[in-house]
C-alpha cells in the first residue's frame, strides 16, 4: 500500500464490499501494515494491508471474528493473498479511558473462553503461519535470544546464559501443567481493545502467536503497572488473574508458573519483530524491548536490572 495504483485498487475493492462506501483515507502507516479509514452511511469503517511477515493476521482475524463475535472484530471482508482487512469501526480503546480495571474485569473471562475454544484448532493456525512459541519450543528460541545483540551488560549476559538449563525445566513443567497452547494475542493492552456501545473487542491480532495462553495477561499487567500505576501487590491484579482463571478452572500455582516465563516469551515475539524492521525504524522499537527484557529478567530469574 505505498503506491496511489494500490490505493486505486484497494477503494474499488472497499466499494465492492461497501457500495457507497467514501474514499480511503490514510490514518498510519507501520512496517507491520497500514491502516486506511473510510466513511459509510453505517459509521467508519477501517482498511488494513498487513506486511508480507504478517500475513497470518488475515486468516488469523478472519476465523476469530466468524467464531468470537462477541470478542474479535467485525471482519466484513478480506483477501488473503493481497493480505487484506476491511472491518467494522470497533470504538474507543481503553487507552481513551484511561485503562480502568474494571473493564479488564469485562474483558478477560471473554477473551479466556475464545482461548479454551481454540485448544483444538492449533494444528490449523500453525499451518497458516501463526508463529510457534508453545513451551516446548521456548528453550530453542532463548537461545535464538541470547545470539542476538542484548542490550544487557557482562553480568547480566552471564545471568541470561546461566539460566538455560533451568528454562528447559520450567517449560517442562509448564507443559505437563495440564493447559495445552491456544492463540494468544501477545500485545493485549489498553490500545488494542476497544469499547463502542457497551461491548468490548480485541482488535490488532499481528503480534499473536500459539502458546501458552496465560502468557497474555504479561502486556495487561505490564501497562496496568506502567500507566496506572498499580503497585505489583496492588489487590487489582489478583482481581483480574480470577477473573481470567475462572473459565479455566481456576489454575492459580501455573499461571504464576507461566507469568514467569511470560516476558521471556515476549522479548523473543519483539526479537522476531525486530528482525522484520528496517533498520531506520529500530531505534524507537528497542525502547520498548529493552523495557520488556528487563522486565522479563526480574520476572525469571530474579535479576535487579
């Protein structure tokens, strides 16, 4: 979507879907996809070309908005080999709102039952091309981690490497915990779930993978932390773990168990993000990853960076 000949192509497809639909109009451009809106008489409604690494996302939206309507966007249309997204205006995010919990309280035991409900069609997103990061292929994928440039000094590196064997344990244990691998949104955060007319959705789906579906709740804690900020005791977070564990039977000693290894899971997602980038568009990325590794250290392995 960066020239006018794919714009052109992209609002005759809109307008095939949409008659009457208004032109598209550019609203960001991301190396992960661009975003374009347009007006109808029904409201706006919103375009999306996701990049080549990305294309999983379309299947992926697709097939949760078919399944989950009461959580994943409205998908009004799509194509597949051109990496298309036309879908329903979703609201205001949280972000808007200011994050407030008690909608996280809404929205989790909804996005707990979509996960439940996709245990048993992981064969089929891992042949669309949702990225692997179950347990079992963590270990493979730290040391994936540690071959990359860190920004993490001689201690900390012999932390990180000195944690290996006790990684493997802990995705063993994980794995035999009794709670298979579903999709998980992997960035579910105030700007990516959205309120419009009471009800809660779950938009932007590329940064998703299969894994261990507790790993979610790493983001929403993280910016509840950082925006809200809620102390690490704060009573919220175990207001909003119960309400997420609910549908699954309550399983408290493995999400704490995954929670550890949560961030570690995520720093490796940022890395295969981070590879996809030009290398202009790094600097600002890395902010964000070095918080996360950080994080993810204190979380595992007990580190005070």
């Amino acid at each position: 979507m960066n020239t006018d000949g794919d714009v052109t192509e992209a609002n005759r497809w809109v307008r095939s879907r949409i008659p009457g639909a208004g032109a598209l109009r550019h609203v960001q451009t991301e190396p992960w996809a661009v975003v374009h809106r347009a007006e109808t008489e029904g409201g706006p409604v919103w375009f999306k070309a996701c990049a080549p690494h990305q294309a999983f996302e379309v299947p992926l939206t697709a097939s949760l908005s078919e399944r989950w309507p009461r959580v994943a966007p409205e998908v009004l249309a799509y194509d597949l080999e051109r990496r298309w997204l036309l879908m329903a205006d979703g609201g205001e995010p949280l972000r808007v709102l200011g994050n407030p919990p008690e909608r996280w309280l809404e929205i989790l035991p909804e996005y707990a039952r979509l996960q439940i409900g996709e245990i048993g069609r992981v064969p089929e997103h891992l042949a669309r091309g949702v990225p692997d990061l179950r347990p079992e292929r963590l270990p493979a994928r730290y040391d994936d981690l540690l071959a990359a440039e860190l920004p993490v000094d001689v201690t900390e590196r012999a932390a990180l490497d000195a944690f290996r064997p006790r990684l493997r344990e802990l995705c063993e244990e994980l794995d035999g915990a009794g709670v298979g691998p579903s999709v998980q949104h992997d960035d579910l955060h105030m700007n990516n779930v959205y309120l419009k007319d009471g009800s809660l959705k779950i938009l932007d789906w590329g940064d998703a993978s299969i894994g261990h579906p507790f790993f979610s709740l790493f983001e929403t804690f993280r910016f509840l932390g950082s925006v809200n900020g809620l102390a690490p005791d704060d009573a919220w977070f175990a207001r909003l773990r119960d309400a997420y564990l609910a549908p699954w039977g309550s399983p408290r000693e493995t999400f704490e168990l995954a929670m550890r290894l949560a961030g570690l899971a995520r720093a490796i997602a940022w890395l295969d993000q981070r590879e996809a980038l030009l290398e202009s568009d790094r600097a600002d990325f890395d902010v964000g990853f070095d918080e996360i590794l950080r994080l993810a250290m204190r979380r595992a392995l007990g580190s005070p960076s």
